[in-house]
C-alpha cells in the first residue's frame, strides 16, 4: 500500500465518522427482546457503544470504506483497503515473544492503513502491551482438549459448549499454567493438523466459517504452522485469500515429540505447506532448516528481519551510564528471557561464578528477569542455591517478570545481556530489545543469533563447543569499556534503522501486494509507490 492510500485514508476520516454512527445501528435479527444488541463477535457493540474504542483495527466492525456510500468523499482512484486476519496463538498466562510480536506487527499494519484483524486461537494472549486482538478465541484450549480426550462432545451442540471458550473462563483455566509439553499432547497436535479431519473440525469448520461470512480478508497471516490444520478448509473456499505463515520455532515443538509423531508431524506440515502461498522466516538459517524439514522450495519463502517496536524505547535517553563508569565500578550482568534450561541462564550462571572467581575481576552482579512457570522454580530454585555456596548470594538479583517500562528499565541497568540457548533460537527478540536500549550481547554462534550479531553489528558472538568460550568473550567486553559502549551504540542505530516493526509491516503489506499482483498481472500500480495498489480483485 502506497504512503498516498494511507493519506488518503485519514482525509476521508472526517466524511466517514459522520455516517459511521447512522450505520452502526443493529439490524432488526441483531436486537434482543428489549432492543439491545444480541450481535456477538466484531458486531456485539455497535447499538451501545458506538463511540466506544473497538478491538477491531481500523473503522467500526461492518463499516466497508470501500462501498459506494463514501464514493463522494473520497476519489474513485482510492485503492481499496487491504484487509487482513491475523492468527496468533495464545500462551495461556505467560508473557510470549511471538504473541508479543505478533501484536506489535498488527498494530503497525493498522497504522499503514491495513485493516487488520488480530485474532487468538487457544487462549487470549498476554503482552508487555496494550493488546489489540479480539477477545473471542477460536479452538479455545480447553475445548480442544476436551474434543480430544472426549470425542463423543461433538455430538453436543456447539452452543452448548461455547462457555469453555470465554476468554475469562480461559484465563482462570490457564493462569498457572506452564509452556506446552509436546510429548504430552503429541495426539492432540496430530488431531489438529489434520484439520477438518481431526477431533476438533466442528472448530475448524465454526473459524472458516467467520473467515468466510464475515471478514472475508485479502490476506490470512498464521503465526506458525502448527495452528494451520485448517489450511485445506480456508483455501478451497476462499481461493483468492492469500495465505502466509511465519515460521519462528515449529521444528522446537516438532523435536519434543515422540518419534512415531515427530514424523507423522512432519509429513501433516508438509502436507499442509501445499495450502500456503508464501513463508516468512527471520533468518537465512531458519529458512534453509525450514525448507529442508517441510520440503519448502526456495521460492516460497523469503527473509524478513527480525523486528521490534522501538518507539517507546527511542523515547528516553541513552543509556550511557557505563561510559562514565571507572575500572572499579560494578559490572551489571544481565538476563531477559523466560526462566527455562533450553534458554540456557545455568551456562550464565557458570559463567557468572568463574568471573567473580577470577582474581583480576572486581566486583560483578548477575541480574534476571524473565517469566517463570511453575514447572521450572525448582530449575531457579537449584541456580540460586550454587550462587549462594559459592559465596556470590548478595551479587544475585532476580527481578521478576517485568512489564514494558520494567523492562526499559530493567535493559538500561544493565552492562551486557547474555541468553546463552541450549537450542538454535529461530528468533531471538530479547537480542533486539537489549540493543534498542544501548546494551550490546554475548550470545552462542548458532541458530539465528550469528546472523542477527553480524546484522546489527553490537555484539559478539562465541563457538559453542569452546568450554570458556562464554565466560572469556564477556570478560573480553568487561574489560574492554570502549569496544563494549561502541558495540551498544552501534546496535541501537542499526536496531532503529533496519529492525522496526512498521519495517516489518512494510514488508509484509509488500509481499501480499506482490502475491495478489502475480496472480492479477492487470493490477494498477500506486503512483507513489510503483507498487502495485492493494485492491480487491
């Protein structure tokens, strides 16, 4: 989409908002017995609230801005509206990195006058943010479950079971609850990539058919394609929708599994790879995995940098603390992930003990901060107690799991940052979020981390089979104050120029741009852009 179409967007606001409140009104099928709106979904607050902000990005549920009604506002060369459905899968109670991302990426897709929609599967997300998915969850966690433990539910009517997906119902039934184990639902993931064939099609069949009736979108985004069970549904009946699916960490559930269901796993995924028009990966590395693992060819998928918002955190000033910093000043540590062993904080912990060990080494202090489930206290609960046998308990802080200004300000304490993963991270958001704030990393030379360190230039990375390889490269950069200040630096301008989140968004409306124009070669181009214009064809 063209800057000139979201320009264009905001000129007709005006015009719009007068007729929105006239329009909004439920028809006679949507109003109860005493004239209240019965409407449910994107619809349920059009009669009371008509002012009231909505979860529904853009203008007013059931508003088309591309209708004749607004023909006189707005010029008949206005490109029409991409519209978009996002599904993003929720975390139950935790703070999620691509939950997180995912609402961050439909907030700047709406802000470059996309009409999107963030929709949750399983449970509502949680972010460091105001989240702006839709309350209503599609394959609500605990009726899938249900489903698949107790076939005979589906024989009970839908209505009758739709209470186990109220959102409030969700959040008190996963509050303590911890990350996924695959291995003990193995079964369930194989029921749902099957889809309509599966334990769960009267799901699959109740979201296509929303998909269908009432968004209709140009575009349908999945947040991996492990949710994507209903693929082959979604593409026979709207074949002009153009599917994509970000492919963040797929093969990390797929290896948990047991052997038998890894493969079949495998063989569903690539099945369904067949549905899709386009992947999105965040690093060569994790496309070429992807590829070889699904049997992806190498002109469905494409790199798109890793991204964040880093509006809130361009905000404050930089940190430069550490600048002023003397030799004998305390060196801050720091971690920022979700507490689990496959993020590796027992390798920082390690690392940790040697330095204050060291004879040379002054005065160092580890700091922690990531959401912890309860399955993993007794993890923490064993790092804490070597910390404190080795003498280094005061030296320890552990901060919990911060909100979005905690975090700020949790990154900007901090000298370096350091997750030192078991596994190949697809992703790694937090190394991001450290350089935004002026804070270079140490991170392992594997997964996507090496091609984010050489991207950003602000940080360094150490050959994981090396046994000190963790501890001497941030001895390196504790020693070293000019080379670790200008590594921060340099991060945090190449984080706001090449890994934003309206970049992302960008490239995003692009490539849906791109997929509609291959399809329709007769597609007008924008005039600002020399893209072609994202209409409806």
């Amino acid at each position: 989409m063209g800057r000139g179409t979201t320009v264009g967007w905001f000129a007709c606001k005006a015009e719009m908002s007068k007729t929105w409140k006239y329009r909004n009104a439920p028809t006679s099928s949507q109003r109860g017995p005493f004239g209240r709106s019965t409407a449910v979904g994107p619809d349920r607050h059009r009669s009371e609230a008509r002012f009231a902000p909505s979860r529904h990005l853009g203008p007013p549920p059931g508003i088309d801005v591309r209708s004749s009604l607004f023909v006189p506002a707005c010029p008949q060369t206005f490109p029409q509206r991409m519209k978009l459905v996002y599904l993003t899968a929720g975390a139950a109670g935790m703070y999620c990195g691509s939950c997180m991302h995912d609402n961050a990426l439909a907030r700047a897709l709406a802000g470059r006058g996309v009409d999107c929609v963030l929709q949750p599967l399983y449970t509502p997300i949680r972010t460091d943010e105001i989240s702006v998915a839709r309350s209503q969850v599609f394959f609500g966690g605990i009726e899938i479950y249900l489903l698949q433990q107790m076939p005979w539910l589906r024989f009970i009517p839908a209505a009758l079971r739709s209470w186990l997906n109220h959102p409030a119902i969700l959040r008190w039934a996963t509050r303590r609850a911890g990350s996924t184990d695959p291995a003990v639902l193995g079964d369930l993931a194989l029921s749902m990539l099957r889809g309509e064939h599966g334990r769960q099609a009267d799901e699959v069949r109740r979201l296509v058919d929303w998909l269908e009736s009432d968004m209709r979108p140009d575009a349908v985004v999945l947040t991996n394609l492990l949710i994507g069970g209903m693929l082959p549904t979604l593409r026979r009946r709207l074949p002009e929708t153009k599917i994509i699916v970000l492919l963040q960490g797929d093969d990390i559930f797929l290896d948990h599994l047991p052997e038998q269901q890894r493969a079949e796993a495998i063989r569903l995924c690539s099945d369904l790879a067949e549905s899709v028009d386009h992947f999105v990966v965040n690093s060569r590395f994790y496309g070429e995995k992807m590829s070889a693992l699904l049997g992806i060819p190498d002109d469905r998928w494409l790199v798109h940098p890793l991204s964040i918002d880093v509006a809130e955190m361009q905000a404050a000033p930089n940190n430069d603390a550490s600048a002023e910093s003397d030799s004998a000043s305390i060196f801050r540590l720091g971690y920022l992930a979700r507490i689990a062993p496959e993020k590796g904080l027992h390798h920082l912990v390690d690392a940790f003990i040697e330095l204050c060990q060291r004879d040379e080494t002054p005065g160092i202090e580890l700091h922690v901060a990531g959401w912890l489930g309860d399955q993993n206290r007794p993890y923490i609960d064993q790092l804490v107690r070597r910390i404190e046998q080795a003498g280094l308990g005061d030296q320890f802080f552990h901060h919990g799991s911060p909100d979005l200004n905690g975090k700020i300000r949790f990154l900007r304490s901090l000298d370096l940052l350091s997750v030192p993963t078991d596994y190949e991270d697809p992703k790694g958001l937090f190394v991001l979020e450290a350089l935004a704030n002026g804070v270079p990393v140490v991170q392992p030379d594997h997964g996507a981390f090496g091609e984010l360190v050489q991207s950003t230039g602000g940080g360094l990375t150490y050959p994981c089979d090396h046994p000190d390889g963790l501890t001497d490269t941030i001895d390196r950069l504790r020693s070293d104050d000019e080379l670790r200040i200008a590594l921060g630096r340099k991060g945090q301008s190449i984080v706001s120029e090449r890994h934003t989140i309206d970049g992302a968004a960008q490239n995003l409306i692009d490539l849906i741009t791109s997929l509609q124009k291959h399809q329709h070669p007769d597609l007008p181009l924008s005039p600002e852009s020399g893209n072609p214009a994202t209409e409806n064809v």
